[in-house]
C-alpha cells in the first residue's frame, strides 16, 4: 500500500476512535471552568508570559543534551543547563509559531505553562554545531506554584465539551490555523496551591502548527502569505458557522456557533496594540512580519463579529 494511503488509513482509524463529541452529564460548575479558562487580568505581560522574567533560560549558558527528539513536524531536544534545570526545546518551523499562540491563549484566559523563545544558544551533543537554531523553551518542572505535567485531556469527551469556554478556544483554533488536536497536545497540569483561579489546569499545549493553513499533512506554518491569503469563515450550515478547515479533527469545530465566535473574539478584541506587539516579539517576529499577522488576525477578529447571532 502506498505510504500516502497509509497515512489516510491511519488518519481515518485515529479519528474513529472519537466517533463524535459527548457532552458532559452534568454542565461544569464555575470552579471546574476556572481549570480552564480563567478571566484575565487587564493588561497581561505578553513578551515574557506567565512565568515572567523570572523563569527564562539563560541563553548564555551551554546546555547538555539528554535527549534527541526527531519525531513530529519541529526536531527537538531535551537538555539540561549547569543549573541543573531541565527543558525541552523544540526547533524550527514551530519554535516561533508556538511561543505567539501560547502567549495569545494566556492573554484572553487559557492556562499555559511558561515557554520562552531562545534566538542564540549553544549545547553540548547537539547533531548541529553551535551556535543552535531558535528554540522553543518549556522547563519540564517550572518554578511556579509547583506546577507539574500529567495526563491528556480530550476536546471530544473531556469536562468541558459544549461550554462556552471550550468552543470559544476552538474558535480560536481554527483563527490561529491549527488543526493539529489530538488528544497527545493536551496536558493536565497539577499545582500545589490555587493559581489563576484553579489548583488543576487543562491546558491547549504543543500549539506549534499555526499561523499558516489547516491540514492532514505538512500543513504550513508561519506561512504569513498563507496566513493572509486563507479564509476564515466560509459561511454559514444552518445554525453553525462554517469555517475554512481541513484536518482529521474537523468535527471539532462543525457545531460551533455565531455565538462561540462573537465570545473568543470579544475577548481578543481587549487586547492592547502593546499586547500584540509583544506576543510576536516574544516569538522573535520582526516588527514588519507580525504587523502583518496582527492585521490578519484583527480582520478576522471583526469578521467573526460581524456574524448574526
């Protein structure tokens, strides 16, 4: 069998084991909800993130690789700094992409752990010689509240199927270009004491395949041209809003409706010109090439408005 059909064969029995989406028995209380999303304080910190300053790599220090990760779109490594904190960096393509989408997730209310973008660094039992490619940095053990990496959750059979909150953040899937979510992308983190309103979060994580195009297979990302040039919204399919989506996970986003839209994108219409600039900073974009996401995003933004409730 061709390796392209395959692929498709493999794509249709990963889907099927999601055969549709199952609401919750009961609908999650507001302190369930708070594990997810969680009302932001005005003017978040969008360059540095959650974690602040404070929790940045040193880009100064020479890193020990642990471990060489070549599966999945972006290589990446494991390693470990002389300061003995641990951290998995990924490569590009999804370095940048994954740091803007994270910071834009924490912005309007979405748990994220602290990722940083490195520009410049070297490591020790690399495959390239130094200096390295621009990484994406995520600490496996954060100091923050004691955050620690668990299980998956799932969009199709997870607590918060048919909230507001859930459909409003694949909404913004689906602005941001990602199609990539499975299962394997999304993390629950346990935390020793309550912060940002909850002692567990569900977090969207691994958010690397955006800013391009949906799709099955080598769906382009930071593709600016791409991100200009493709849909958002197609219209509408009775009382759900049709998007321009093509992935395995698309019934994900097929009974989302104008109400779902005009919610996420109430919530990104808050942020600050200083916000945006700093989301794309933090991602190492230069001024010219995020201005033009930015605008992109914000068109899309007020298409989703403009939809009748």
């Amino acid at each position: 069998m061709p390796w392209k059909v395959c692929l498709v064969a493999l794509g249709c029995l990963a889907a099927a084991c999601h055969a549709s989406v199952a609401p919750a028995g009961n609908p999650p209380t507001p302190e369930k909800i708070a594990e997810l999303w969680h009302d932001p304080e005005p003017n978040r910190d969008l360059f540095w993130g959650v974690g602040g300053q404070r929790l940045a790599p040193d880009a100064s220090l020479t890193y020990k690789v642990l471990e060489v990760k070549r599966a999945g779109f972006s290589m990446g490594m494991n390693v470990v700094g002389p300061d003995g904190r641990k951290w998995s960096a990924k490569l590009p393509p999804e370095a940048p992409t994954e740091v803007v989408a994270s910071r834009l997730l924490w912005g309007v209310g979405y748990h994220q752990p602290p990722i940083y973008y490195v520009g410049k660094w070297n490591a020790d039992g690399a495959p390239e010689q130094n200096p390295q490619l621009p990484a994406r940095f995520r600490e496996s053990k954060p100091d923050l509240h004691g955050l620690d990496a668990g299980n998956a959750w799932s969009y199709y059979d997870g607590p918060f199927v048919g909230t507001r909150e859930q459909n409003g953040l694949l909404v913004l899937m689906a602005m941001l270009g990602n199609s990539d979510l499975k299962d394997q992308q999304n993390v629950v983190y346990k935390l020793k004491d309550h912060f940002e309103g909850a002692s567990r979060w569900y977090v969207a994580r691994d958010l690397g395949q955006s800013f391009g195009r949906t799709g099955v297979l080598d769906a382009p990302r930071g593709d600016i041209k791409v991100f200009e040039d493709t849909p958002f919204i197609k219209g509408m399919a009775g009382e759900y809003v049709r998007f321009d989506w093509r992935g395995r996970h698309g019934r994900l986003v097929d009974r989302l409706t104008p109400a779902d839209v005009h919610w996420i994108c109430d919530k990104l219409e808050r942020l600050t010109d200083t916000q945006w600039q700093d989301a794309f900073r933090a991602g190492g974009y230069n001024p010219d090439i995020a201005g033009r996401f930015i605008r992109r995003l914000k068109q899309k933004i007020k298409e989703g408005q403009a939809l009748a409730q």
